[in-house]
C-alpha cells in the first residue's frame, strides 16, 4: 500500500473493478512486512503461502463476477495473536505457548474473511495481554513506528504498528483495560472498543472474561465500518442499534477536569482543547459533565481483571514460572483478590452503569484524551506533570481507558494532533449499542481534527 493509504472505501472499490488485482496489493503488503518486521517486530507469524492462495483465489472470484457485496474484498488484515486463526501459531504472546497452532478460526477472524478479507499473519502483543507496553522478551519488543525508542502500547501494539506502517490495512486487537485505544492513540491509528458483547470473544485466550472485546483498528476512523458490519454478525448480545446526533445536533460531555488537568502534557492538552474548540463551534452543546469516582472504579475493574486473569492461568498444567516478571505479578496479585472484593466489584459495575448512563440521558457522547502523554520512552518507568507530580506509565496510559471498559460501552480513539509531532488521540465514548453511529460520527468528527494522513515508515 502506498504512503498516502487510501481510504478503505476505495482500496476495496480498486480491487473489485479489478484496476488492481488482489494478488498485487497481497504482494505488495508482503513485501512490506518482510521489509519492515525485523525493525517493528509486529508480526510474530506471517502467513504468506496462504495469504497468497487466498488471494489468488479471490482473483478468480472477481473474473467470475463474485465480488460485488463483499465490503472487505482483498483487503489485508492482521489478527493479534491471541486470536486464533486456523493452521497458524497462536502464541498469545508467550513463550510459554510458541508450539501452540490452532485448529480452527476465531468467529471474528471468519466474519472478516467472509467479507473477503485476506489474512496477512498474526501481530506481537504484550505477554497474555496483560499489559500496557507490548515489550516482549518471547517475540520482541513492538517499536513504535511513530516515535521509534517509545512504546506502541499494548497490548495490542503488534496491530497498532502494522497498520501505522501499512503493512494492514485492517487489524484486530482486543481491549480489556484499554489494549485497543493506547496503542491507537501512542501509534496515531484509529481503534474502536466495541459494546462488550457485540462482537463474539470465542476463540480469543480470555484475559478476563466479563470484559474482553475484541475490535478493529485501521488508518482512519471511517475505515473502521467495514469490519464492524462483519464482526457485529458474530455477536452474542443483541442491542438496539441506537443512532447518534449528527454533529450540528450533538450534545458532547467533557471528562472532567481534563480543561484544567495538570497531570497531562502541554501538547496533548493543547491537541484536545483545540479540538474541543473546533468540534464546539458545530455542535448543540458542549459541556464538562460528573463521572462516578473514577479511583473506586479502577480499584473495582483491577480486582475483576486480576482475578480472572488469575483463574484463566491457574491448575496442574500451568507453569507460570516462564512467564515474563510484570505479567508473573499482576496474576499473583489476582491470586490473593478476596471473593468478596470481586463479587462487590461486579456489583459496583450496575451502580456506576446507572450513574454514567444519567449522564448519557443528558449527552450523546463524552469525550477526552485517550491518553494524558505521548507515547512514553521503552525505559521510562514514571511520568512527571506539570503540576510536579508523578505517576506511573500503566497508571497514566489508562487513566481515561477504563470506564468504558467497566461499563460495557462503545468508544473510538482518533488522532488529533499535528502530523509532526508524536501522536495525540482523542477518545469519543457513547452509550452501548451506538456502535454503527458511533464510527459515522467519528469519521464526521475526523474531517475536522484528525491531522493529515500518512504511513509511517517501518523502523529499521
């Protein structure tokens, strides 16, 4: 794919009036993973042969005038590898699991290909994705191709990055705490946390089994439709697709605090109020709005996600000891979560639903920063603010992050920051079962703030 990716609209328009064959873009995005991977360290397994048949075999599809109807012909996808894909390697980002193949495609994986999406290989992820950084021991460290010497985030950074690079131009990632928008967000991609539920997590290694997602990520926000009309076929909850305001009629909540937040870098402060600004001047209203205690719900959702996480990696086959040192701590921690602690922080989630969802009554969507920082440095442990204080890289990667996981909503994370600098996200939250509306808005809104529209080049 070219420096100036196309919209995915168009990518799939070239490939079904066959001005390009599916075998020359398959080709073409090949030769740029295997360019590029040594230095990203995206992709954990490439599937080339297959990719190659597939693409081929779509060809023939097109001269036979099988092509019409499929919204994601011959475009490359990504899957992160926790997410299984029939004959491939599914690590899980483990060492512990490097020999494990899977028989069988996840649903989400199948729904994509239905729609004639070809599958390019399977994309490096923090250990078990279970964290926030995608440094990996096993497979390597995912690089940043916005900001090389900087994380991607995690855990999906393997997907943020090669679709930053263009070596995908669709890729999914999974969101428990986050692990979708972060790395969107540090890698300047657009990534949507679907409604939990929506889409189908069968086939997934569970992180924690009340709040998995799986979603897509892709250049732009308008490039995110595509595939969730295909992942949402798979869905095991039903919801009333409910619709969203155009902008001029949208009434947009501000996280609060984050006007006047000193614990934020001047740049992604600056990103956001602009954008706010910009976004203000068409809408119906624009207002900062209450959240329930944000420090109660992050103590709730650690002890949910820690627990299960601990129960998922518990029994006689399990041998932790290999397992990488943040990610051995994390689950020992979820080890001594009393039942109590766990059972009153599934019951915390209706009591704050019902708070957040007062609030959607009187809005159509919250938004913030995804992240308070750019992309943090690979060594850096802390984060100091302009106030002098400080906090850790996980605390303040998913200070915005986590709401939207306990309640189940839907959320996109889109660039708004300068093309020359490091990426800045801005992240639009609505209540579930917006989904579809919700990514139309977005690439509305991106029209206005997202900042022009580049592929980075992969890190040597």
């Amino acid at each position: 794919m070219s420096a100036s990716s196309p919209p995915l609209s168009e990518l799939v328009e070239a490939t079904q009036d066959g001005r390009i064959s599916v075998r020359e873009l398959i080709s073409d995005t090949l030769r740029r993973i295997d360019a590029g991977n040594e230095g990203s360290r995206a992709f954990i397994s490439v599937t080339a042969d297959a990719a190659m048949r597939r693409a081929r075999a779509l060809d023939e599809a097109r001269a036979r005038g099988d092509a019409a109807g499929l919204p994601l012909f011959g475009v490359p996808v990504a899957i992160k590898d926790c997410i299984e894909v029939e004959g491939v390697p599914n690590t899980c980002g483990s060492g512990a699991r490097r020999d494990a193949t899977s028989s069988g495609s996840a649903p989400s994986v199948a729904a994509l290909e239905a729609a004639g999406a070809v599958v390019v290989g399977t994309t490096n992820l923090h250990e078990w994705a279970f964290g926030a950084t995608s440094q990996n021991e096993a497979f390597g460290h995912v690089v940043n191709p916005r900001g090389p010497g900087r994380i991607p985030g995690g855990s999906s950074g393997g997907s943020a990055a090669a679709v930053a690079t263009g070596a995908a131009a669709v890729a999914l990632g999974t969101d428990t705490g986050g692990s979708i928008r972060l790395p969107a967000s540090y890698c300047g991609v657009a990534g949507l946390k679907v409604t939990t539920g929506t889409v189908s997590t069968d086939g997934c290694f569970p992180l924690s089994w009340t709040m998995d997602s799986i979603g897509p990520m892709a250049p732009r926000a308008a490039d995110l439709l595509a595939p969730l009309e295909a992942l949402l076929a798979t869905g095991s909850r039903q919801f009333t697709d409910r619709s969203l305001p155009s902008l001029n009629r949208l009434r947009i909540g501000v996280w609060p605090g984050v006007r006047t937040e000193g614990r934020m870098d001047d740049v992604v402060q600056r990103c956001f109020l602009r954008s706010l600004d910009t976004l203000g001047r068409d809408a119906a209203a624009v207002a900062d709005v209450g959240l329930p205690d944000l420090d109660a719900i992050k103590a709730a959702q650690f002890g949910i996600i820690t627990s299960e996480a601990a129960a998922v990696h518990s029994g006689d086959h399990v041998d932790r000891s290999s397992y990488e040192a943040n990610v051995q701590e994390l689950l020992s921690l979820g080890d001594r979560v009393p039942a109590r602690d766990y059972v009153n922080g599934i019951r915390h989630r209706q009591v704050v639903w019902r708070a957040v969802s007062e609030v959607f009554a009187d809005f159509d969507v919250i938004v913030s920063p995804t992240t308070p920082c750019v992309a943090p440095l690979a060594d850096q442990s802390l984060i100091t603010w302009p106030d002098s204080s400080q906090e850790s890289v996980l605390d303040a990667s998913i200070r915005f992050l986590l709401l939207w996981n306990f309640v189940g909503a839907p959320c996109v994370s889109l660039p708004c920051g300068e093309p020359t600098d490091l990426p800045v996200g801005l992240q639009v939250a609505a209540p579930p079962g917006s989904d579809r509306s919700l990514v139309r808005l977005c690439s509305e809104i991106e029209q206005l703030v997202s900042p022009p529209l580049s592929v980075a080049n992969p890190p040597n």
